[in-house]
C-alpha cells in the first residue's frame, strides 16, 4: 500500500514541478472552448445550445491529449523497469498513475469548467451539474486512455495515437455527460443518465488499469 | 549611469531594495486619490453608479496590452541586443501582465453583469482581451516546461514576439468577426468622449496602477534572479561533491 | 537459496543471441557475463529479471520464497532517476517502492546508504543537477537501502571513477558473504573474487 502511495506522490511531483506540464492541460482546454465562437460567430443563443457540448469535447480532447507520456516517460528513463520488479501488481501500477495523473491533470479541469460554462452561456443554475458529469467522466476518460498509453507507451510519436484509439470509446461518457447537463439546464435532477454516466466510467475505472498492464506485458519488448 | 550598468544583477538587486517601496508608496497614493475622486465623481446617467468600475477596468486593459509590449521589448532585450536581465524582464512582465489581464477580464463580466444583463456575450473588446489572456498563458507555459531558464528564456521571447506581431491581427480578426454577426455596433464598453469630471479620476487611477505595474515587475524580477541564484548554488555544490 | 537457468535461449531482431544457456549460482557466488557490446549480455539479466520472456527455456530460483522479479535488484545504464525529484526523495520511491519485504532486516538507512556512494550531501538537491556518475551511484544506493538476495548489474562501473568502482567491489563482496549471488554484464575486466564466467558472443555462450 505504501508503494502505491509513494507512486501516486513520486508523478504528482514530477507533474507539478517545473517541465511537467502540469498547467498545460488547462490552457488546451480554455483555448478549445474560446475557439468555438469564433468558428460559429459570438451568437448566444446557439452557444447556449452547444455550450455543455463544447465544456465535454474540450475536457474530453484536454484529457486525451496529455495521456500518452503516462507510461512514455518511465519507459524511456528506466523507470518502469524499476516498477515491474516490485511486489505491487501492474494493474494496481497502471491505476496509481493514472489516478496521479487525473489529480493534476483532470481535477483542474473540473474546477475551471464553471467559469468556462458562464463564458459559453450556461445558465448559472446548471453549472455545478456540468462540473459534477465531468468531476464523474474525466477519472473514466483517463483510466480508459491508460490502455492507449500503455499501447502506444514505446511507439517514439504516440501520442496523437493514443488519443484516436480512445476518442470512439469515450463517446458513451460524451453522451451521458452532455445530456445530463442539458437536463439539469431544463432544470430536471440528476437522472437515469447521470446513473448511466457514473456507471460506464466506475467500468472504466477497472477496465482501464487492466488493459493497460495487458499491453505494458505484451507489447514492450 | 548608462543602462548597461544595471545589467549586473548585484546592482539591480541594490536598486530594487529602495526603488521598490519609493514607488509602492507612490503607487498606493494615486490609486487611493484615483478611486476616491472616481467615488466622488457622477455617476452616469445611463449605468448608474457601476460605471465606476470603469476607474478600475480601463487601467488594467491598458496594462494588460503594456504588459504584452514590455514583454515583447524584454523579448528584442534577449535575443538581439543580448542584455542579460532581459529574459528576467519578461518573465516578470508575462506574469505580471497575465494577472491584470485577467483581472480586466472578471472586471469586465462583473461590469457587464448588472449594466447588461449577463456576464460575459463575446463584445470584440473583451474577446480580444481574453485571446492577449490565451497568449499570456502561453508564455507562461513555455517558461514552466524547460529546466535551464537560459533556455526557457529565449523560447519564451520568441514565442512573445510571434505573438506581439500578430496582436493587430487579431484585434482586426476580431472586430471583423463580431461586425459580421451583429451589424457594426459600437462596442458598448467604449466609450467616444468622456466627461472631464471622469477623466481625471481616470488618469490618477491608471497612472497609480501603472506605477503599480513597475514596482510588481521589479519585485518578480527580484526573485527570479534570487531563484537563479539558488538553482546555480545548488548545481556548483552537486559539481563539488564530484571532486 | 539457488538461481538456475535451463536451455536458455534468446532471440532478438531476428538474430539468435545465445541457446541453451544453462548455469546454477549458488549463495554467495558471483557471475560475470563478458562479451563484445551488443551480443546479448543485457537481454539475458532482463530475462533473469522477469523484464524479457526467453525464446526458449526457463530461468527458476530455488528457495527463494519470492518470485523472481521480486527478488533481483536491476540496475543498468537507465536508472529510473526523476531530475525533478530530490536525491532523497528519488531513493525513498525506490525504498518505498521495492523494500517491502525486507524492511528492518539487514537494510540500510536511506542517508547512510547515500553516504557510502558519495552523495550524503547532496540528499536535498534535485537531481538534474547531477552528473551521470552521480546519479549511477544513486541508483546503486537502493542495492543497500532495500536489500534483495540477487544483484543483476549492467555495466555497473561505466560511469563510475576508481572511487567508486572500489565502493561498489566492496558493496558486491559485503553482499556475497552475506549469501547473496550477483550477476554483473561487463565488457570489462572488474576483478571479482572468484568469478565464475560466460562469454556470449557470435550467438554462442561458453
């Protein structure tokens, strides 16, 4: 337990220190959501309409894109050499990254994602709704990317890779988290999709660490 | 002295010690005097007393742009006249820019908050502001990515004037952008003539954060500079332990 | 405790780098792995480590209680060290992270093992800053703070300077009489006492 931990704590470190690219996350995702008006034109009321839309796509894209140095970085320095010869199973390995990784990439997600609504015209009752699909959907997108970045973990431009091999995957949690906030807008509670919601991402948060210690085993030379 | 003399970073650190708390005194003066005599001042007869957010709001849209071009001065300083404390300069500017940038922003939502009935709807002003926020936030980015600042610097001053160049497109993009939406509508946080009893009050203001501005930016470069001290120190005495 | 390999054989690239290698250590016995670079001398430690599947054959070790991978220490010229975390805090994850069952026994305080290698004062600084020796002997550190029976060395001394190739013969000789077995790939005479050797080369191991 205590080698979870120290792994959990060891890539929070190196994530938030200076080269880890810990704000970047953030920065994608508000730049996402302020190029969507000027593709569509600073209309309000068609904003409004695809504002959760647009919250879900950028964090969807945000997460995604920040995944594949997950696995890369250990693999190139030797570090996960050092990870496979401890007594911890590499799908509790793969789930402590990844849940390092939410924390400082996912979570800052989350807690810009009010203010951003507000900018896209959500109405302010419905903002929490639209933080709490994603506080539920983005630990399923990165524990699902987790098998992307195990995939493409040695590949030398993984990246981009990854990212596609997921996207199809995350569309139930795009869709359940978009048509909860749209509900919660129309001022209806939390209902069968948010359940939906919650439901597809816990599946993901156990499919993800296994299928990326899967291809961590088979796929690395 | 000339100003290569202040290249040596001793000697900014001995300057920064009294011009600091000189002009924070300063400041702290014009910006009270400003927004008292902004308090005082009459209301508009259209907002009502939220124009007085305006004393505040202006200034700092003012300096969120003179950031950016301190910025891209520090950024000519690094790369083509190769003074030393030029990369410290932009980093302090990029920082210290960035935060009046956004503060211009969440001025701006609340002002429009009342007067216009919601926080934010996309005006080509704030928008353009809010992009110099997403170019900010770029510089600061690319400052935190690499390990040696040497190197960061003269990324960051690349990235800086790339962007400062293409600032005037951007402010042409988008004003072209929002005339074609919405007819061509005199952006409503502009205002053509502005009564002198406001002006003054105005100018007290902007002048005390623009004093502000350069107290803050010396501070930061303070730091940076201690900050590089201690990252030398701590490299020579790992060097040190190899002999 | 006894490392055995049977009719080992590997295969990579195509090429067939050693076949039916078999070889026993005994406690407190040493193995030197010699060749010419690339003939196969990493591949077969990563395979005793459990890091690479053999083509053919198996690696076991008798009495050992443990798996196999949890019961190397790996140490080779990539060694794990994050530039963005200190010394300290570098060698607590390896404590942290391959210690468990050897905690209190035998083991050595993370400072202290710090100290042996030459870097008790650099604990707090992060380790960018070393240099490549440096942070070899960093990951060496962990073969004291969290002992384990089998020492797989990978060119152990190549970033090394006489000092601290002198430490780690004697880190390696403390560690055998204490019943452990290492296993070094060198291209290198290193002067272990007692030695036994393979040389891989040309796809053959003598």
């Amino acid at each position: 337990m205590s080698a979870l931990i120290a792994i959990v704590l060891r890539d929070l470190r190196v994530a938030l220190r200076a080269g880890g690219g810990a704000g970047v996350g953030v920065i994608f995702f508000l730049s996402l959501v302020v190029i969507v008006p000027f593709a569509v034109g600073p209309d309000m009321p068609l904003l409004k309409r695809i504002g959760p839309a647009m919250l879900w796509i950028g964090a969807l894209l945000a997460t995604l894109l920040g995944l594949d140095r997950v696995f890369a970085a250990d693999h190139e320095d030797g570090s996960l050499d050092q990870l496979l010869m401890s007594s911890v199973p590499l799908e509790l390995i793969a789930a402590a990254k990844g849940f390092a990784h939410w924390l400082a990439s996912g979570l800052p997600l989350v807690i810009v994602t009010p203010l951003l609504g507000l900018m896209l015209g959500v109405e302010p009752h419905a903002l929490a709704t639209v933080a709490l699909t994603l506080l539920v959907g983005t630990p399923g997108v990165t524990f699902l990317g987790l098998a992307a970045a195990g995939l493409s973990a040695s590949l030398p431009r993984g990246g981009l890779l990854g990212a596609v091999l997921v996207l199809p995957l995350a569309i139930p949690l795009l869709i359940f988290g978009v048509v909860t906030t749209n509900a919660a807008i129309l001022g209806e509670g939390l209902g069968s999709p948010f359940r939906f919601l919650c439901a597809i991402s816990l599946f993901f948060l156990v499919l993800g660490p296994i299928a990326a210690a899967a291809a961590l085993r088979h796929v690395r030379e | 002295m000339p100003l290569i003399d202040y290249a040596n970073p001793h000697r900014f650190q001995r300057l920064a010690a009294w011009l600091i708390p000189l002009l924070g005194v300063v400041a702290g003066t014009l910006i009270v005097l400003g927004l008292a005599t902004g308090w005082a001042a009459p209301a508009d007869y259209q907002q009502g007393q939220m124009v007085k957010v305006m004393y505040i709001h202006v200034p700092f849209a003012w300096l969120a742009l003179g950031g950016y071009t301190v910025m891209a001065i520090s950024a000519l300083g690094t790369l083509v006249w190769r003074h030393p404390l030029a990369d410290v300069s932009g980093k302090a500017a990029a920082q210290v820019g960035a935060v009046f940038c956004f503060l211009c922003l969440v001025t701006g939502a609340l002002w429009g908050r009342p007067t216009w009935g919601t926080y934010w709807d996309w005006d080509p002003r704030l928008t353009s502001v809010l992009v110099l926020f997403l170019l900010y936030l770029g510089v600061l980015a690319l400052w935190r990515a690499f390990d040696d600042p040497l190197r960061a610097g003269r990324a960051a001053a690349i990235l800086a004037l790339v962007g400062f160049i293409n600032v005037p497109i951007v402010k042409f993009s988008v004003d072209w952008w929002n005339s074609i939406h919405q007819g061509p509508s005199v952006s409503r946080l502009g205002a053509p003539t502005i009564d002198p009893s406001m002006l003054y009050p105005l100018l007290l203001s902007a002048g005390g954060f623009f004093v502000l501005f350069a107290v803050l930016h010396m501070a930061l470069m303070r730091n940076e500079l201690l900050r590089r001290r201690a990252r030398t120190l701590r490299i020579l005495q790992a060097a040190e332990a190899e002999r | 405790m006894r490392l055995r390999t049977e009719q080992l054989s590997c295969v990579r690239g195509g090429r067939s780098l050693f076949r039916d290698l078999s070889f026993e250590l005994a406690a407190g016995e040493a193995l030197a792995v010699t060749g010419p670079n690339g003939a196969g001398k990493t591949s077969l430690l990563r395979i005793i480590a459990g890091l690479l599947s053999p083509a053919g054959g198996r690696v076991a070790l008798e009495d050992g209680g443990l798996p196999l991978n949890e019961s190397c220490h790996f140490v080779s010229h990539y060694d794990g060290v994050k530039g963005a975390l200190t010394v300290m805090e570098n060698l607590s994850f390896f404590c942290a992270l391959l210690g468990g069952a050897t905690d209190g026994k035998r083991s050595v305080a993370p400072a202290a093992a710090l100290s042996r290698l030459g870097l008790g004062a650099l604990g707090e600084l992060p380790a960018y800053v070393l240099s490549a020796g440096q942070k070899r002997r960093l990951a060496l550190s962990k073969l004291l703070a969290a002992p384990r029976p089998i020492w797989l060395l990978d060119e152990p001394t190549a970033a090394l300077d006489v000092t601290g190739k002198e430490v780690l013969l004697g880190m390696i000789g403390e560690h055998r009489a204490r019943g452990g077995m290492v296993v070094v790939a060198t291209h290198l005479d290193l002067e272990l006492e007692d030695a036994r050797e393979i040389f891989i080369s040309n796809g053959r191991a003598v």
